[in-house]
C-alpha cells in the first residue's frame, strides 16, 4: 500500500494550519460576506484549473452520475460548514479556539463512518472521540 496519503495529510495540515491565521487577519478587514466572496473566487480559480487539465471530470455514466451528485451534496455540506466557520469568526472568534473545535470534525466524521459505511470503533479511536469532546469543552470555556 502506498504511503503517499501521509505526504497528502501533512500538506493538507500545514495549508490548513496557515489558512486559519490568513483567514482570521483577513476577517479584520472584510466583513463574513466579503471574506466567503474573496475565499470562493480561489475555489473557482482551482476547478477550474482542474477541468481545464482534465478532460474526464464530468461523470460519463448513470452509475458515476449518482456518486457525483454525492460529491455535490459533500460539497455544499463543505460550503455551509466553511461558512459557518467564517461566520464564527466574523462574530468575535479568537482563531486559535475556532479553528481548533471546527477542525475537530473528524469526531463526527468516525462517528458517521461507523454508522453509514460500517468501518471499525476501536479503543484508541473511542478514545480519541472522548478526547476531542474534552478539547471542545476546555477551548469554548473563557
């Protein structure tokens, strides 16, 4: 099995763990509205890119047409959870709690997969979810 989904992880960590503090200094100039614009115009820009370069990005049968419109539905989930992250700190978030307990959402997401795709609960990840709960509690309290 290939290793390189951990060279993927650690990007994605390292651009997250930067998008959080360039996504706070921009929301002290921006009000929610103008920050979601300015963030979806960079979206834009990548698929499009990627539909340029691709040519098979549309689905080609009935069967990959279901699970694009999945992709559209995770999508728009992405968009409401992103808003409501921009939202969090539009309203007087501190960067350092918001992006923390919004980027505990993998908790659900073990949660989720357990329940809708039958995956394994072991000890460690219970632990874990009981861990990141304990995290939210501590970074919401003043």
């Amino acid at each position: 099995m290939s290793m390189m989904w951990i060279v993927f992880s650690l990007l994605a960590f390292i651009f997250w763990g930067f998008w959080g503090v360039v996504l706070k200094v921009a929301s002290l100039g921006l009000d929610w509205k103008q920050l979601y614009v300015a963030s979806g115009l960079a979206t834009v820009v990548v698929v499009s890119l990627i539909a340029i370069m691709s040519r098979d990005t549309l689905p080609g049968s009935s069967s990959s047409a279901k699970y694009f419109v999945l992709g559209f539905i995770a999508g728009i989930l992405g968009v409401l959870g992103y808003l409501s992250l921009i939202k969090a700190l539009d309203v007087g978030g501190e960067a350092s709690r918001v992006i923390i307990i919004t980027g505990l959402y993998p908790a659900l997401t073990t949660i989720m997969s357990r329940l809708v795709l039958g995956e394994s609960l072991t000890s460690s990840k219970i632990l874990g979810l009981v861990l990141a709960m304990i995290a939210i509690v501590l970074l919401s309290a003043e």
